[in-house]
C-alpha cells in the first residue's frame, strides 16, 4: 500500500515508517526539517513542510491510498497547533479524494472529564482533533494511548471506544498498532485505546 506518514521523523514516527517498509507498503514521509541522511532510509519521498500548510500537504498525498499520522502536541501548553494540522490534512485529504486515515492520541479522547494537570491542554488538543475527524466524512480511525514507553514491546491489547486494561504501552507496539489500523476496516470510524 502507498502511505503517507506525518510525523515521520519523531520517536514514535521512525518506528512506524520502518514497521511500514518492512511490511512492504510504499511511505511518502512527511516531517517538518529534512532530517540527517540515513534516518528515514528506504522511503520513496520524504516531503518537509508545517503540517498547516496546504501546499505541502497536498505534495506528501500525491500518489497515496492511505495515511497515519504520528504527529502530536508538543509540550505541556502546545497552542493549536496539532488539531489544525489534523484539520489541514482532513481537509487536503478530502479534495484529493483520499479516504483512509489513521491518527494518533491519547486515553483521554476516550472521555470528557475535565482536564487538568500540566498536560491538560495536549489532551484538549487531542480532543480537538476528534472532534474535526466526526466532522468530516473520511474513514477514520483514532489509535490511543495511556501512556507510552520505552520499554520492551510485548503486542498489544486493542479496545474500542473504551480504555484498555494497562497503564501503558511501548513505542514499538504503538506504532505497530497504528500501522495495523490502516489495515483494519472494523476500525474505522472508532477510537482504538490500545496497552
């Protein structure tokens, strides 16, 4: 399959692009700065642009079926970035007629509650970008997690539209389960808690 993967160079985005050549597909990355020779070895196009901008989103969906984003909000008082990224590409998707998208998010999307603690406003944006993803008429699926971690991949317990039973999953594991959703057709549509 020929995917477009945003975030393609961040921790969790590495993993996922090498699991995707791994397993055969075709990946267009896309990442903000060009990275250092040899980190993103083995895709067919590396786009580099703000995940905002509509021109270079158009240019990474070219000639793709597919896309997973691992992008997220970064540090504690992110702003808005990340849900208008999502909504850049949601909208690009839609003109070019692409269908199947896969993102990124944590637990938290899984409820209301109120939020707070030094990473309530990552958790709102995660929401934020649920909430443009109903809004729109693309097959999308949302794969979440608790926490993640570095530790040692063990698989991974899949839920949907309700938290999983563990507390955290590793890196690994979260983008193997991202890029299995790509695949998933019982998926679309759903939040996907996975630990």
């Amino acid at each position: 399959m020929k995917l477009a993967v945003f975030g393609a160079t961040g921790r969790t985005g590495r993993i996922l692009v090498a699991q995707a050549i791994e397993r055969g597909h075709s990946v267009t990355a896309f990442v903000r700065m060009r990275p250092d020779a040899g980190v993103l070895d083995g895709v067919e196009r590396v786009v580099t642009g703000d995940a905002r901008n509509t021109d270079a989103v158009d240019s990474a969906l070219r000639d793709v079926v597919g896309v997973i984003s691992a992008m997220g909000p970064k540090g504690p008082d992110p702003g808005s970035v990340y849900s208008e990224a999502i909504a850049t590409l949601a909208r690009s998707m839609t003109r070019a007629g692409l269908r199947r998208l896969v993102i990124s998010a944590n637990s938290r999307v899984l409820d209301d509650a109120p939020l707070d603690g030094p990473y309530a406003a990552v958790s709102q944006e995660h929401r934020d970008a649920l909430a443009t993803l109903r809004a729109c008429d693309l097959d999308w699926t949302v794969v979440a997690a608790p926490m993640l971690s570095d530790a040692e991949p063990t698989g991974y317990e899949a839920v949907l539209d309700a938290r999983g039973p563990g507390g955290s999953i590793d890196r690994r594991d979260f983008a193997l389960a991202l890029l299995d959703a790509i695949e998933q057709d019982a998926w679309v549509g759903h939040i996907v808690d996975v630990s």
